[in-house]
C-alpha cells in the first residue's frame, strides 16, 4: 500500500506535467467511462495529495478523486520527471526545513515553497515527448521505453489522463470518482492532518487531541486515517520504534510530549519520503551505510520486517504481531 510520500510525489507529477493544458480524459477498461466523459477536454488546474488520496481539480470545477489503495498504480509516460537525485546525509538532516507545500483555506491555492524541482531531471525535451515510462505505487519504477507516443493501454485502465506531451494510466485503485467541490471538501473533512497541507502547527494540535481522547493503541491511531493522514505500516512501525514508545499503550496514555514528538517526526519523515523517494527512517548513518540504505530495504529500517533478526540497538531479537490485520513490528525491549 503506498504510503503518503509516494502520493504526494504523484500529485508533483501531475501538477508539473499535466496542469495548465487540456487533457483527454478516458477509461479504456470502460468502468469510468462516465466519469471521465465529464472530464475530457478540460484542463487540470490543481493536483493535491492529501494522506493516501489525490485530488485533481479540472477548471470547470469538477475534481477527480483517486485512492490507490493497495494494489493500485499510476503509469506515466512521456514528458514526466524522473526522479534521478539521491540525496546525502547532509541533504537527509535539513530535508525537515524543506519541501513543505504552503496552502492558504482548507483546499487553497497550493504553494510550492522550495526548488524542489531544481534538484530533479526533468526528462522534458523540446520536440516530440521522451519514451520514458515510469510505474509510480508503493515503489516506483522506471519501465522499458515506450516505442511510440502515446503507448496503447496496457491491461484494465481505469483512467487515462492524455495530453500532447504526457499520459498518466490508472490502474486497480480501490476508488476513483469525479467529485464536487463540496463532496470534495467532505471527504477531507473526515481526513486527519496531513504534515503537507496546511499548517503543520495545526495539524499537531488536531493529532494530539485526537490521539489523546482514544483508548486504541497507538500503533492502531497512527494507521487511522482520521487521526492522522498517510501513514502506513513502514511508517508506522519505524515512528513508534524512534519514539522508544510502546506500541500497545493506548492514545490517552501516551505522554503528550511523545504524541507531538510522534507529530513533528512524521513531519520530517514525510517530507524526506517526498523529495527521495524513499522510506529513509534511520538518521545518523555513515555516508556509506546511507547509500546502503537508499540501495536496500534491509538496510533502511530499525525494525519493519526485521522479525527475529536482532535489534540495531540492543540486540534483541525484533517482535511480529498482527494487529488490526497487519503485521506491527517492535523491540520489546527498547519499547517496552
Ligand atoms: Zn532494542
């Protein structure tokens, strides 16, 4: 299941290579046909993430509405960005003071408030659009070159989103609907804080006193998307084990200085998550060990997926127990 980085890096696409020009709007499988007949030949005019959904306003005020849930993915081709930077250590400990997305009103004008896209390539060209293609879902992944542009639909395409230069297939998301403005701004409403949109000051407020009135276990409040936006089981296990919180006491027992560390830690996680690419959740690594970490999953987290192999910290062998029907990792020890 994507995590909210990864749909935040979706709505970049979008907002750079899609906004701004009409877009022919299809659903080659035929389950949105009607959908997308409302859409077709109107531009886009905002792309935002909000936790794991992204919203796309088109200029007759229509928006469409897209959660990938856990087996859904975005196809790009054409002229999109491939994100070729890896950044070094140096970059991963002010990424916090980077990259957040300024928005004015519950669903204002978003603004990007850094030069992100300096440190990108952009594969744009004057000219015919590149071949590239690249699958962006839980992981993204640059695919073979497309032969010629645009490339036929390839198995049951929900959605494609075309313009002159670049195409964006939508492939098994668990929803994808046309919204109202109104319908929109519900669907938000009954979303947590997301550290990207808004004030993240905000934000922390609500997460506190959202985690602070339940008797749920923590480690169930982090993954509840009205409590709080985006995070997903990687997240969720690494924040808990950075915390040295237990993952069983309950939201109203947590100590309210942890609950607001818990806040202000997926604040930065998130934002390096966007500008990397990457579930990056150890800090303090060697200029080596960060590379291996870029390179490696195994090499990147304390304790997700790391059951029975010893803890980088104490040695004691990382604990696996489902609960709410996903798989929770911890160090009994330094989460006791
Ligand atoms: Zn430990």
């Amino acid at each position: 299941m994507p995590e909210g980085h990864s749909v935040h890096r979706i709505a970049r696409q979008f907002e750079r290579h899609f906004e701004g020009t009409p877009v022919t709007v299809t659903s080659p499988q035929g389950r949105f046909a009607a959908g997308a007949a409302q859409l077709d030949g109107h531009e886009i005019v905002r792309s935002e993430a909000v936790g794991k959904q992204l919203f796309l306003e088109f200029d007759h005020g229509l928006w469409l509405r897209v959660h990938l849930g856990i087996y859904g993915a975005w196809d790009f081709a054409g002229d999109i960005t491939v994100d070729a930077r890896r950044p070094g250590p140096a970059d991963a400990t002010t990424a916090s003071a980077s990259g957040r997305m300024g928005q004015t009103g519950q669903r204002g004008t978003t603004v990007p408030t850094t030069d992100l896209a300096a440190h990108e390539h952009s594969l744009s060209s004057m000219g015919a659009p590149r071949l590239t293609r690249l699958r962006m879902s839980e992981q993204e992944k640059l695919e073979d070159d497309i032969e010629s542009f645009p490339p036929e639909p390839i198995g049951a395409v929900r959605v494609r989103l075309l313009t002159d230069r670049a195409v964006a297939d939508l492939r098994g998301p668990t929803a994808c609907e046309v919204q109202t403005p109104e319908q929109v701004d519900a669907t938000i409403a009954k979303l947590g804080p997301d550290p990207l949109v808004g004030d993240p000051a905000v934000g922390e407020e609500r997460f506190v006193a959202a985690v602070r009135k339940k008797p749920t276990p923590i480690a169930l409040l982090l993954m509840d998307q009205a409590v709080v936006s985006g995070i997903g089981n990687v997240y969720r296990a690494e924040m808990l084990f950075r915390a040295r919180q237990n993952p069983f006491t309950p939201g109203k027992e947590v100590r309210e200085e942890v609950v607001r560390g818990l806040w202000r830690d997926w604040v930065k996680l998130l934002t390096l998550g966007v500008e990397t690419g990457q579930m990056l959740t150890m800090d303090d690594l060697s200029p080596d060990a960060y590379q291996r970490a870029l390179a490696s999953r195994a090499d990147r987290h304390w304790v997700y997926h790391r059951t029975g192999e010893p803890c980088r910290v104490c040695g004691t062998p990382i604990m696996m127990q489902e609960l709410g029907g996903r798989k929770l990792y911890w160090c009994p020890v330094d989460q006791a």
